[in-house]
C-alpha cells in the first residue's frame, strides 16, 4: 500500500488483514522514504481473498494519493496485489483468486483494475513496470487512451485511490541495499549494471534511489526468480559494482518474506541486514501445520 509513514493508518491496515479470518499475517515492512508498506499473509483461498478485501477497502478509505509523495513507483492506494501460491496451491488457483478480488475491487470501490502477471488478459501488461508508468498522475491522463484502459472498472481513476494492479505470479523476493559515499547517480548506474534488462543478472529488477529521511542513496531490486538469482547473489552484485565506483555497503533491508533456501545460512550476517525477524523466513509446510492446526481449534 501507499502509506509508510503514519503509524495508526499502518496499524489499522495490519489488524486488518488479520482479523476475523484465518489469514495469517505474516510480516509488516514499512518504509517512510519509499512511502510504502507491504503486508504479507498466507492462508486458503477464502481467507485470502477476505483478508485482501478488507486490505482494499481500510486502504482506500485512508490513503489519499493527492497528498502522496515517495521514491516508489505507485498507481494507487492499494497499489498492487499479487497472489502467490504456496505448499499445494496451484498457480490457476491463484489466477482465478486475482480475478475474483479484482471484480471485488472494480464493483465495490470502483477502482480501475489491471490484471497483470499470470492474471493479465493483455501481453502488454503482464509486467507491472508497463501498467505503473507514469504513476499516478500520469495515468489519470493516459487511462483515457488506446491502450491504456483498464480491465475491469471504471475508465478513469478514482479520485483519492488511483488505480490497482491485480496479480498471480511466483515468489519474489524483494531487497534493498543502502550504499556508503555514494549519490543518487552512483546508485542508478548501480542499479544499470545489476539488472537484467541493461544486461545484469538473471530476473533481476533495479532502480537507484536517494532517500531524503536516511540522507543515503539505495539500490532497490526484486528478485523474479530466486533460483537465477539468489539474494546473496544480488547483494554481492550490488556490493562489487558499489567497490567499482568507490562506494561501499551499509547495510542490507528485506522487504517481506523470503523462502527458506533463498536465504544463506546466516542472512542478518551476510545479507549486512538491518532489521531482520525470523517470521521472515517463509517455510511453506510449516505455516500449512500452524493454519490447519489453527482451523482445528477453531482459532482465527
């Protein structure tokens, strides 16, 4: 969601991805730079899709756009939903869970949706970078386009929440990693170099960024596929091209969750991360034991 710097509003859209279902909640990263938190929950489908719905609509309620400003990319209050199958969900179950909470969100709060990943109806917008450009602002211009429309909802953005982008894909990984001696040009041509798309590693996205709050330059990355390219991987990437151009690491941030053989055995130390908890580390067969246990005792 659009909001990383008031603390009631994130609390309030915490407690509601996991109140009064068996969604679990999983992690809460914030970021006041960024402007931007992520919630991650995991449970079946009908629990997902309530927990997402709440998310939606606390979202929409509290999050006005208009007075939003971050270095994070966004279309949106809710910004992005993806849904991503873990221990025995399929990836057609995960679809069919996009498109059902995407007519949720184009109905009932009459945002416009794009479906996007293994969910979208469109080639040109199975990438979420395609379907966020020119954020916010921009969109409410370009939605009237060819080509820009969305696929569910109303032609034109919702005053106060923008847009939304609706999702099935698998995990990713998403990391930063804030650089010493550096500024925001030494951190993009970082970024330039770690990529895929400029040639850089396999799957791998990246934006330099300055944050104002940390008087620091950063390089964000998500990871598309773990097993091209793990976090350790990416980290000392971004590290040796710090090196190159005389900058150094300061520390390492995970944002969300990451399986368990996409970490190293000791990710605080390796990764130089600098707020890390154990709930992080996403064990997909454990968490189905906690659920069911849960759904067995009757607990939320």
């Amino acid at each position: 969601m659009s909001e990383g710097r008031r603390a009631g509003v994130i609390a309030h859209l915490a407690e509601a991805a996991g109140a009064g279902t068996q969604a679990r909640l999983l992690d809460v990263s914030s970021d006041a730079d960024h402007n931007r938190t992520v919630l991650t929950f995991a449970g079946a489908p009908d629990a997902v899709y309530e927990a997402a719905c709440r998310v939606a609509g606390a979202s929409v309620a509290e999050i006005d756009l208009n007075r939003h400003e971050g270095v994070h990319p966004r279309i949106g209050a809710i910004d992005v939903v993806p849904f991503v199958p873990l221990y025995r969900a399929s990836m057609a179950e995960c679809v069919a869970l996009a498109h059902r909470f995407a007519a949720y969100a184009a109905e009932c709060l009459h945002l416009p949706v794009y479906l996007y990943a293994e969910a979208a109806r469109r080639p040109e917008f199975r990438s979420l970078a395609a379907i966020r450009r020119g954020g916010f602002e921009g969109l409410r211009t370009a939605i009237g386009t060819a080509g820009r429309g969305p696929d569910l909802g109303p032609a034109q953005v919702h005053p106060t929440a923008g847009a939304v982008a609706v999702g099935a894909r698998g995990v990713l990984i998403a990391m930063n990693v804030d650089l010493t001696g550096a500024d925001v040009a030494v951190a993009r041509a970082i970024a330039r170099a770690v990529r895929e798309s400029s040639g850089g590693l396999p799957a791998v996205q990246a934006m330099g960024v300055w944050l104002p709050r940390r008087g620091a330059a950063q390089v964000s990355m998500n990871l598309l596929d773990y097993r091209r390219t793990p976090p350790l991987a990416a980290f000392e990437r971004v590290r040796d091209e710090a090196q190159r151009r005389g900058a150094g690491v300061a520390a390492g941030e995970l944002i969300g969750c990451a399986p368990r053989d996409a970490l190293p055995a000791d990710p605080v130390t390796a990764l130089c991360l600098r707020a890390f908890h154990p709930g992080q580390i996403l064990d997909p067969e454990r968490l189905a034991g906690e659920l069911d246990t849960a759904r067995a005792d009757g607990r939320p």
